[in-house]
C-alpha cells in the first residue's frame, strides 16, 4: 500500500487536534446521525436481515478460501469477453501499468468513477507526474480534489464541508479545472449540485479514457459492477473509447446468483436505499456500444498478507459501506483526516494496518483508535468482528515492543507473580488499604497518567474483601 497521506501524525496526535475543531466536529454529527438514522429505518424493513448478513459472510469467506481458483475463472472469462487482465503486485506496479495503458491511447486526460482502490495506490498522484490530469466525477471526490483536500470518510468523501464551504470552492477553483462556476452561486443543495453537472458534462463528453474501480467482480462470467447514485460513474463506464478498472483482488465474487445477496445489503447499509439508483454492469467489449477497449487491472498490495492471517482476514470482506463509520464514537469526533489513511474509521483501524503493516508510528497507533464498544459489528452487512481483529493487531503491536509495551510486559509479568502468591497479594491488599488517604487521584508520568487525565482512580476499600469475609462468614 502507498503510504500515509503527507504529514500526517500517528492517530492520537491527529484526533488530539481534530476533536477542536468545532465546525469539523458540528458537521461530522449531523451527517453521521441522519445517514445512520436512515439506515436503521431501511434495514428494519426487511425481516430477513440476519439471514442476509449471514449469507454474504458466508459467501465472502467461502471465495477468501478459495480466491485463487475464482481469480483465475474470473481472468478467463474476462479476456473470453474481450477484456485483457494485468496482475499488479503493489501500488508502484498498478500505477506503472494504468499510466502506461492512458500513455498508449496518445490522450493527457481521464475521467474517474469514484474508486477506493485508486485513492489507496496514490493513482491520480502517479498520473500527474506523468502529464495526465485525471479528473474526479462524483460530486464529494469533486468537491474534495477542488478543495486540494483529502477524503474523510469512504461513502461521502466530503462529509467534513458543510455548503457553505463548497459553495466558496466551487466560486474559487472550478475555473482553474474547466468550465467555471455561476456567477451569483448560493449554497442550496440544488444550485450546487447544478454546478456541478454544468462542470463536469464537458468532461464526460470530451474525455477518451475512463477509470473505475469496482464494488464487485463475478468470476463466473466476468462481469463488473459498479453501484452509485448520482449517474456520473455510468456516464464514465460508457461514453469513452477505453476504460481502465483497478480493482483489489478480495472484491471478487463467485457466481451471478451471489450478487442478490449484495446489491439488497449494500445500499441499505450505505446509502439507506432499498436499491442503487445506478447499477452498472459490464462484460468486456461490445463492438455496437460502450468502450471498445477493457482492461481490468487485478491489485493484490497487501492482501494475499491479510489473508494468511486467520484472524485479520475477515477484513477483506468489507464492501465498502461505511456503515461502521457512522456509528462509531470515535470516527464521529476525531473524522477521518485523522486515521491518515483513504480507509478511514473501524475498517480502516484494521485494514490499513494489515495492507501496509504495523511498523510505521501511524499504523501501530491505529489498532487502539477504538473504544471496542462493538457497534460497529452490530451494523456490518457481512459480520466482520472488527473489536476483535482490533484486539488482534493490538496484541501484534505490543509484541513488536517499544518503550511503553515494554512497561505494560514489566507489569503483567509482576502481577502474574503476585496473583501465583496469595500470601505476597494479601500483604499488598491490606498495605494499600491501611495507606488509601495517601492515594493519588490520578497517576503520575506520560504512560499510565494519560489514562487518569479524564477519569479518577478508584477509592481503595477500608479492608481487604479476604480479610472482610474472613470476618463475617467464616
């Protein structure tokens, strides 16, 4: 995986900063409350939820343990269709591929669908280098790469502007990308989004090359998917002469008949939709419509290693659907800047650690960007147990030492002591009961004073509850 976004510290410091900003803090609340209030009234509709949740784990497992023989029907079919396959190992070598594929074309310019994948190889950084501007189509990665900004959150990109703010990015930087904004731009929803499709339709129309990712891959027939709501990703699936899909190699999926399960879980959980107002669906080439050159470029950067791991594999079930972020008490104070990753909130605590590994500051801070409080499996359409990959990378982290795991090691090895001799824990109970006035009410030091900093130690009994007992039931 490409690294952390430029500059950014590990996830303490950068939470530290982030839950100060009241306007970030003000927007966060609003939109996380009303999408997951959206959903929770979507999902109760259906009485077969859990049935629904159950299955896609199961599918999502059964393909992770056999996804070797489903990638290669999946290559098969694709290229019998018309497509052509490339393998990419990491970021640097997808990157070399879609560059040089935009490069053969003889065209300087692509637009994009919006693709997790391509954010996390650092694509649209890598074609600029090399003299192609790649433009985003939807109208929150739109409003994010106006804004020289970074995405914060996996559904809506923009969730940390309110309109007011992208009113004032639209007045001030839709010139410098092409067609400008109107003059006289207010901040309604309406004239925004008008804005918008007035910008981005002289792109759709003139563009050569499109790129994509996609929510899923069916290997028995090689057919593509792409789920979205405002029209923009169809107009690039279909309007170039070639498209480019980058898609990571876990996004695959058996058969025809398991996309049912999919496309009822995904939009409700996402969107709080009973179904994707654009659903697109291709197969390779067709000589009478659409692209007529495919290529599917396969990203493995990290996930055949999260897939060795028995316990931090039941990442790569995710669909993407933010569902976890929106509930989840920390993402909505701390935002999605601050994880300093494109895989912000829950999902992103465990997976970006698994893609890039733990040795970085960042990515061994991330495991503990988590209360555990579990609301973010509740609302998992494919029941990833994210508190207890959590737990997983955590205990990874604390083998790999550092000054305060070393500490935390120090102390467990006492108490394990203590606790194998009750003659030493009884002396101590009582010491620290007979001494309990002298107490702090908070702990001294950077490592165990972080913990007091908002919470008080427990006042220490009169007596030990052995010596209580000893005293009135024997």
């Amino acid at each position: 995986m490409s690294g952390t976004f430029v500059g950014m510290p590990a996830f303490p410091k950068a939470a530290h900063d982030a839950v100060r900003n009241t306007t970030l803090r003000a927007n966060l609340k609003h939109a996380t409350h009303t999408i997951r209030d959206k959903r929770a009234r979507a999902v109760a509709e259906l009485d077969d939820w859990a049935l629904l949740r159950e299955a896609g784990k199961q599918i999502k497992d059964h393909t992770l343990r056999h996804l070797d023989t489903y990638l290669v029907q999946l290559e098969e079919a694709v290229t019998a269709a018309g497509g052509i396959v490339h393998w990419a190992a990491d970021a640097d070598e997808a990157n070399r591929i879609v560059t040089r594929l935009v490069k053969e074309t003889g065209e300087t310019e692509v637009v994009k669908v919006k693709s997790m994948a391509t954010q996390e190889i650092g694509l649209n950084e890598a074609l600029e280098e090399a003299g192609i501007a790649a433009y985003e189509t939807d109208l929150a990665e739109l409003i994010v790469q106006l804004g020289h900004d970074r995405p914060s959150h996996i559904l809506v990109p923009a969730i940390h502007r309110n309109r007011g703010e992208i009113r004032d990015i639209f007045t001030k930087e839709m010139g410098q990308w092409g067609r400008p904004a109107p003059e006289g731009l207010t901040d309604t929803p309406a004239e925004l989004a008008e804005a918008a499709r007035l910008h981005l339709r002289e792109k759709f129309l003139r563009a050569k090359v499109g790129i994509s990712g996609a929510n899923f891959m069916v290997a028995e027939t090689g057919t593509l998917v792409v789920v979205e709501s405002e029209g923009n990703g169809r107009m690039c699936l279909t309007l170039p002469e070639t498209l480019i899909s980058v898609v990571g190699i876990e996004k695959i999926i058996p058969t025809w008949r398991d996309l049912e399960v999919f496309l009822q879980t995904l939009p409700r959980s996402s969107t709080a939709e009973r179904m994707n107002p654009y659903t697109s669906m291709w197969t390779g080439t067709t000589d009478t419509d659409g692209p007529q050159a495919f290529h599917l470029v396969l990203i493995d950067n990290g996930r055949t290693d999260t897939l060795a791991d028995e316990v931090g594999r039941q990442a790569l079930r995710c669909i993407r659907c933010s569902a976890c972020l929106n509930v989840c008490p920390v993402y909505e104070r701390a935002g999605g800047h601050a994880y300093g990753s494109v895989y912000p909130g829950p999902i992103g605590a465990i997976l970006s650690p698994q893609l890039r590994g733990t040795t970085s500051e960042i990515d061994a801070s991330l495991p503990y960007a988590s209360s555990l409080c579990g609301a973010c499996y509740e609302v998992c359409p494919v029941a990833i147990d994210i508190p207890e990959v959590l737990v997983h990378l955590r205990e990874k982290v604390a083998d790999q030492g550092g000054p305060g795991h070393r500490m935390e090691k120090a102390a467990i090895k006492a108490a394990g002591w203590v606790l194998d001799h009750p003659g030493a824990l009884a002396a101590g109970e009582r010491v620290a009961s007979r001494t309990r006035k002298l107490h702090p009410k908070k702990l001294p030091g950077p490592g165990a004073g972080q913990w007091t900093n908002s919470r008080d130690l427990p006042q220490m009994p009169a007596e030990p509850f052995r010596d209580w007992w000893k005293k009135n039931r024997t």
